[in-house]
C-alpha cells in the first residue's frame, strides 16, 4: 500500500499556488510541489482566508500530499475545518490525475481517518461525494463509512453524506 506524508501549506504558500508561482510556493512549503497544486487554486483561496479568520484551523485544513517513496505530491487532503460542536471533521481529498488508481486516494484518506482518530476531540467524520463519482465512492468503501442522507451542494449538485464513528 501507497504511504503518506502530508506537507502544510502556509498562507504565503497558498497565496503562491493562487498566483501560479509554483517556485514561490514551493519555497514557502519546503517541499517542491506541483502544477496539481497551481491548478487547485479556488480551494486554496477558501482555505487561505479560513486561516486568516482562524488561525487555529490550519491544523486540520487542506495539505499537500507526498507519496513518500517517490517523495513527489499525488495530491491533497485535510479537513473542511477543525471538529463541529459535535465533535465531527469533514475529510476533502482529490489525487493528481497523472497519479491516479494507484492507490494514494485510499492512502491519503486512511492518513486523514488516522489524524481524526488520535484527537479525542473527533467523535465522528463525516465524507460527502458526488454520486457519480466511483473513484471516491470506492476510497470510501471498507473504512468504516456508512450512508446517512444526501444534500445539495452549491459548486457540486446532488452529493451522497456518509459518517464513521472515530476510533
């Protein structure tokens, strides 16, 4: 199985990634990153400006994602933010198409369920997905998720809600 290592991304490096300064970025991270990266950059303007209204979010919030035995990002993943009132984290990830069905989705997402799991702050993560998208709908099968509703996303459409109790 792909291992994971997660990359925190500063303010100035997602300002970088915002601007397509991948060299800037790369500088602020300490790690070289990836066009992938530049190419996500409506997700790195939501969690810049979350960072700067909460300083405390960036703990749980989006991170480059480095497959370590190439140490080159596949991606990215994190959380929509720190635990609800109700002790629940949302998990966001998406892989580099040009390293897809390798197995980094299930590797970036069993590196966030571990995350979730050692903060007794976390009683649950929550996983919203688009019903047509297979690829996340697989990731998620067999880690303890179950289906509980679905509900309607602004940017996605119809998404598919799904909880598993941390551990």
């Amino acid at each position: 199985m792909a291992i994971i290592r997660f990359v925190r991304l500063s303010p100035a490096a997602m300002s970088a990634l915002i601007d397509g300064d991948l060299a800037a970025a790369s500088a602020a991270a300490g790690h070289p990153l990836s066009e992938f990266l530049v190419s996500e950059a409506w997700l790195w303007r939501i969690r810049r400006e979350q960072i700067l209204d909460d300083p405390a979010s960036a703990e749980w919030i989006a991170r480059a994602a480095i497959a370590v035995d190439e140490d080159v990002v596949v991606g990215h993943g994190g959380f929509h933010g720190p635990p609800d009132a109700d002790g629940t984290v949302e998990v966001g990830y998406s892989v580099d198409p040009a390293h897809r069905r390798r197995g980094y989705g299930r590797a970036i997402l069993t590196e966030l369920l571990r995350r979730a799991d050692a903060d007794p702050a976390v009683t649950s993560v929550r996983a919203s997905v688009r019903p047509d998208n297979v690829a996340s709908l697989a990731t998620l099968s067999g880690t303890g998720f179950t289906h509980i509703g679905e509900q309607w996303d602004q940017e996605d459409g119809l998404e598919l809600v799904f909880l598993r109790p941390a551990r």
